[in-house]
C-alpha cells in the first residue's frame, strides 16, 4: 500500500535490534485517516470473505483494529495480556513472547466473545517473528472458530514470521512488508 509505504520512509525511524518506531502515525500518535485508508485496502482483499469477528492483541493493535472494523461492521474483541478483576468467568489463554519487551505473557480472551459459529479477521500492527500472531490463532483454535487470515499494517519480511505462517496455509496480507532494513534505508518487497 504506497500511502502506507510513503509513511514509512519519511518518518519512520531504524532502531537497534530490528525495531522500527513509526510512533507518529501508528503507534503512539495515530493517523486516523491513515487507519481508515488501511481499513479500505483490507476490505477490498477479503471482500469474498465471510467476517463476523475481528481479534487482536492490546495495546497497539487496538486502534487499527477498531478503524478496520467500521469497513467490516463487526464487532473488535482483544486479547488482553494482564490478569484484571473484571475478566471473569472462563478464558482462553495462550503464552506469547514479545519481540518488543523481550519476555513471556500470557494472553487471554474471554470465552463468551469468541464463539466456534465465529469467522475471525486478527489484526495487528506488527508482524515480525510471528509470535503474536501464532498466539492469537492458538486462542482461535481452542474457541474452534474459523481463522480467514491476517490483516498487518507492517510486516518485517526479513524476520520470516509472516512467510512461515503462508507456508501452513494461512492467508497473511501485510499492506507494507520490509525484506531488508539499516540505520538509513528501508526496502519493500514488490
Ligand atoms: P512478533 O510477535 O511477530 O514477533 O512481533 C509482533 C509484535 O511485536 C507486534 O504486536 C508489535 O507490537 C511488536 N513489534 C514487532 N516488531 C516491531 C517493530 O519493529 N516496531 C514496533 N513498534 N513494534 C514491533
């Protein structure tokens, strides 16, 4: 998506370890209109796709997730990553390494908001090793809905999470995806 990729060049900023802050328009400070432009895109590639649920993880997942969903109009569920009072009643759960903190927790959803009937749409902003995603199609697994694929704003190809999940089978579709990066440079895949 060249309005995404544009982004990306101009203000997008190389870290050490392979993470890329684009905090002002994704993940700090959101560009709505941006949000909305990615919604469209996503709905034109699953447009033959029965979807009556969108899943994603907290915190930046749910922003997009929620702009996304008006194209869809369905309901967003998250997946919430620390252990709240008001999450009663039984759980999915599924352990998840994060790439950004460096370390293991657990998600969890709520049974009540993922149901086998369900067709899901997950959402995310990043998809780097793949490890939240592979958690998120854990919890669907155990509900026994249907997973119809994946919807990522930006995707570190050279990290190889998105390619091995395509290898299983399942649909991907990353609106900007990132074969190679360095202090100065970003390059897209075609
Ligand atoms: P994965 O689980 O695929 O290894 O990493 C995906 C998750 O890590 C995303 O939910 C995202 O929040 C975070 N993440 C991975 N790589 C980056 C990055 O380069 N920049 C930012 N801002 N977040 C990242």
């Amino acid at each position: 998506m060249q309005v995404l990729k544009e982004r990306i060049l101009s203000e997008g900023v190389v870290k050490s370890g392979n993470v890329l802050k684009v905090d002002s328009f994704l993940n700090h400070q959101m560009d709505i209109n941006l949000f909305d432009a990615m919604g469209e895109e996503l709905k034109r590639r699953y447009k033959d796709e029965k979807i009556t649920k969108i899943l994603t993880i907290e915190a930046s997942g749910i922003g997009i997730a929620c702009i996304v969903a008006r194209h869809f109009g369905v309901p967003v569920v998250f997946a919430k990553k620390s252990e709240s009072k008001n999450l009663d009643g039984d759980l999915y759960t599924s352990p998840v390494y994060s790439f950004t903190h460096k370390k293991e927790y657990m998600i969890r959803v709520s049974k009540k908001f993922i149901k086998a009937e369900d067709r899901v749409l997950v959402i995310d902003d990043f998809l780097a090793n793949g490890k939240a995603l592979i958690g998120l199609f854990d919890i669907l697994n155990q509900s026994g809905a249907t997973i119809v694929g994946a919807g990522i704003a930006i995707e570190k190809g050279f990290q190889g999470g998105g390619d091995a999940l395509r290898e299983q089978g399942i649909r991907i579709e990353s609106l900007a995806i990132i074969d190679e990066m360095g202090e100065d440079f970003v390059k897209f895949r075609d």
